[in-house]
C-alpha cells in the first residue's frame, strides 16, 4: 500500500458522510489506514518491513485528538500535531519482520539469523500550522501525509542478530545492526486500459445506503429467519442461521449494508485480478478467486442453481436433486439434510450459505485442509466468539483449534480457528476469505477477489443480495467491500502472516 492509497480511502470514507457511524469509527479508519500503509513500506537501510506496531493505543490518541478537534475554536489547535502522539505511540517498541538484515553487523561476514528487531527510538513529529476550520478533508490528509513521510525519517531500532564472523571456520556469534529511517511508496502501481474501465465502474458502485424498498425486503428476510430458528433441522443450520439474523439487524440498524453492488463482467474481474499488486497475490489465491467466478450469478431459487427445489421454474428435474448450493453446504450439513436450501425446516426456510460457498471455493482450488499450529498454551480464550452464549458449542470449538480446518458453514467458525492458528490479518490478500461483524460476532463472509490502486477491495460473495435479485432470493455476486465493517481476514495456505 502507498500514501496514495492510503489517501484515496481516507477521502473515500471521509467524503461520504452516510459510510461514517461515529467519531470511533473516524479514529479507527485513520489508523488502520496509516498501518496498512506503513506495512507496505520498509526501512530505509535493509528493506525490512513493520511486523506489529501499536494500533490500539494509536487509535485511541487519534480518538482524543479528534475529539479535542472537535471542542476547540481557536486559530492555534493542529489536528496533525495532536495526532502525531498516536503516530509516536505505534512506533514505539514497535516489532520488525524477523527478515535477515543485508548489511552484516560489525565486524561479521554475514547474518545468518535475526533473534529480535525492534524500533526503538520512535522518532520527532515535528509541529504542524493549524488549518483553519474547512469542509476540504484532502488539506487535512495532505499535511498528515507530509508530517508522516518526514517523521519516517527519524526513527530508529537495532536488530540483534547471529552472524558469522571471520575464523578457519567462520564462528556464529550474537551481533547487532542499527538502522534509521522507513519508506513508503508514494504512489501505487500502473494499471491497465482494462484495469482502468473495471476501476471505473468500481468507482461508481452503489451505495451501501438502504433504499426504502431494500429496507422491507431486509426486514421481510430478517422475519422469515426468525421464524426459521424454530422449527430449523440441526444445531448447524440453526447457527447459520442466527449469523445471519445478526447480519440482517446490523445491517437494518445502521441503513447500510455490508458491502456495495458493483457491476463487473468476468473480464473486468479478471484484469483486477491481474493488476493486483503481486505482494497481495499467491497461487492458491489466484486459485480461490477462478474457482469463486465459476459461481458468479447462482441463485436460490431458479434455474442457475443448476437443479435443487425449483418446483416454481421451468425445468426443475423431477425428482428433485441436490443444486450447486446444497453441495456447498452438503459437506458439512450433511447429503440428506436439503435441497435447494428447502426441507431444512417446516416453513421451507433454510439454511444461510455464504460460509458454505468460501469453503467450497477454497476446497476446490485446494486450499483446505488448513494445518493446524495451535497448543493448549497458545490458544487465547479472549479471542473466541460469543456463539450465542452457547457453551457447548463454544468448548466444541476451542477443542476444533488443534485440528485441521477443513472449511465451515459458520463464519464465527472461520474467524476463530484462524485468529487460533497465525492465519488471520488486518490487511486483505487475493483468495483471502472476507469477514463481516465484529470480532466476537462474524456475520457474513466472502472472498477477495482483487485489491485495486485506489484501495478498494472487490469481493465475491455467495447468499448476498442485488437490487435486482433482492424478492428472489440469495446469490453469488461480485460486491465492493465496506471497508469499515470488515473485522479481518483469513490467509490461504501460501500467505506468509504478517
């Protein structure tokens, strides 16, 4: 990621008043932005990237520089130089990627291994000129930008290393490199002609704001899988169920929905894909997304579900057969518990299936089973869902973290096993599965299908709506992310966590 980029999301959120839920969420944007931005950068001296920097307490100073900001009248306040205390509070102490340094320590021939990397001197923000009170947010970006390239510049760490220093063998000893100074790209890459129309009409995604219209059939949709949780067949279903009640009254209480329609031919997906810069990329990702693609525009409840429950569609095959979304779910409801999403429960309601449809797209392109790396003493109990204050389940679940992840119709399920097992990021990837919610309630999943110059990220998602489709069921689409209700990411396989 660039400061272009970084600054293109912040004026993106900033710009649109209605993406914007309160002050919290203002401060929270700022700095997941800046440390999206600053891991895409590396040190000056030996191109070593940012692995952890302290987010939390920057986000909270931003939150009291904002909320300073918004009490003073006076000509003298900076907002920038107020927020420069959470740019020193994320630097300081802040933990380096365990990349082997190229500059060998004094007196050695070479590094060999690096035990920590620490910054330790997080820098000088220097003072910024107040800007008077203006609806133009872009001044305010622009000085934080400058102010920040240029405190890059003083910060400082030493990495302690083992190196081989000079003998008839070369002896490994401990070592030390110091190094000053961090970079960020200034701009993103070129795309494109392609590249360019597909960004365009990502550009003019709809808006996430409910119409009048969305709002009934949200709410009609909302009451139907309410009454669906009482005579639902199986804990399973019922889970998917209530992840997707949870999404539905997020979505309602709010006016918006998680992520915009985006109108794009498989071509235009196709050369996002290809223009995604190649850190953001891997193999078993390029995988996932051309398997997602296969899948764009299957519905619920007509013929594109390739078979299942379409008594009301010409066609349907007789007797019913399993469609492609019942296989997705089938793995692991059970082949005999639906079809089509019907005979899971009185009313004819069924199941949720986003998380099913990840699993399949990742099953498919290889990328599951996960390998597990979790032990009773790295698994962190505080970092698990609520499962609707199920304990049961919740037990179950913790018990699942030391076992391999072969995929999930829950998307707590996802979120959780890979918080557990170093397979979970801040930052999207291709292939990455998508959460929506919270981080102690996920509600809605999808994958990435590309990370575009201007920051956005497109997505595909199964069981969704389109304006279009929006009385006729759930679908696969390809959507825009909202990027403020994403809680985080799930890696594949080839994606080093950092």
């Amino acid at each position: 990621m660039s400061w272009g980029t970084f600054k293109q999301n912040i004026l993106r959120t900033l710009n649109s008043p209605e993406d914007i839920d309160d002050i919290e969420s203002v401060a929270n944007l700022w700095a997941t932005e800046y440390d999206s931005a600053i891991k895409g950068g590396t040190d000056t001296v030996n191109k070593v990237k940012i692995q952890i920097g302290n987010v939390e307490l920057m986000e909270k100073l931003f939150l009291v520089a904002l909320r300073i900001g918004g009490t003073q009248n006076t000509p003298l306040f900076s907002l920038v130089t107020q927020m420069g205390q959470g740019v020193l509070a994320y630097w300081t102490n802040a933990t380096m990627a365990n990349t082997i340094p190229l500059i060998p320590a004094p007196g050695s021939v070479q590094n060999i291994s690096v035990i920590v990397n620490q910054c330790y001197v997080p820098g000088i923000w220097a003072p910024q000129k107040p800007i008077k009170p203006t609806d133009n947010t872009e001044i305010i970006v622009n000085q934080f930008i400058a102010a920040a390239t240029k405190h890059l510049t003083t910060i400082s760490g030493i990495a302690q290393t083992i190196s081989l220093y000079p003998g008839a063998p070369p002896t490994p000893g401990p070592g030390i490199v110091s190094w000053t100074g961090y970079t960020v790209p200034p701009s993103g890459p070129s795309v494109s002609s392609s590249s360019t129309k597909a960004l365009n009409k990502v550009k003019n995604a709809s808006s996430t704001l409910l119409s009048e219209v969305e709002i009934a059939v949200y709410t009609e949709k909302l009451n139907t899988a309410k009454e669906t949780l009482t005579d639902l067949d199986g804990a399973i279903g019922a889970s998917t169920v209530e992840e997707y009640i949870k999404l539905k009254t997020s979505e309602l209480s709010s006016g918006h929905s998680v992520s915009a329609e985006v109108d794009l031919t498989e071509e235009d997906i196709q050369s996002l894909v290809a223009d995604t810069p190649p850190e953001f990329k891997s193999v078993i990702g390029n995988r996932i997304v051309q398997e997602a693609i296969k899948d764009i525009d299957i519905t619920e409840t007509d013929n594109k579900n390739y078979g299942g429950f379409n008594s009301n569609y010409p066609g349907t095959p007789s007797p019913l057969v399993p469609g492609r979304i019942d296989l997705m779910v089938n793995k692991y409801i059970g082949p005999n518990a639906n079809l089509n999403l019907v005979k899971t429960s009185k009313s004819g309601a069924g199941y949720a299936w986003c998380a099913g449809a990840v699993s399949a797209w990742w099953r498919q392109a290889g990328a599951l089973p996960l390998s597990s790396v979790a032990t009773d003493s790295t698994i962190d109990t505080s970092l698990i869902s609520n499962y609707g204050n199920d304990s049961s389940r919740r037990s179950r679940t913790i018990a699942n973290f030391k076992k391999p992840f072969r995929g999930s119709t829950s998307c707590d399920v996802w979120m959780d096993w890979a918080r557990q097992n170093n397979r979970w990021s801040r930052l999207p990837v291709v292939g990455a599965a998508v959460l929506y919610g919270n981080t102690k309630d996920a509600t809605h999943i999808g994958v990435v299908a590309s990370i575009n110059p201007d920051g956005s990220v497109t997505t595909i998602e199964g069981n969704t709506l389109l304006k279009s489709y929006s009385r006729n069921g759930g679908l696969c689409a390809q959507k825009q992310a909202s990027l403020n209700r994403v809680v985080g990411y799930v890696y594949p396989p080839d994606v080093i966590v950092t």
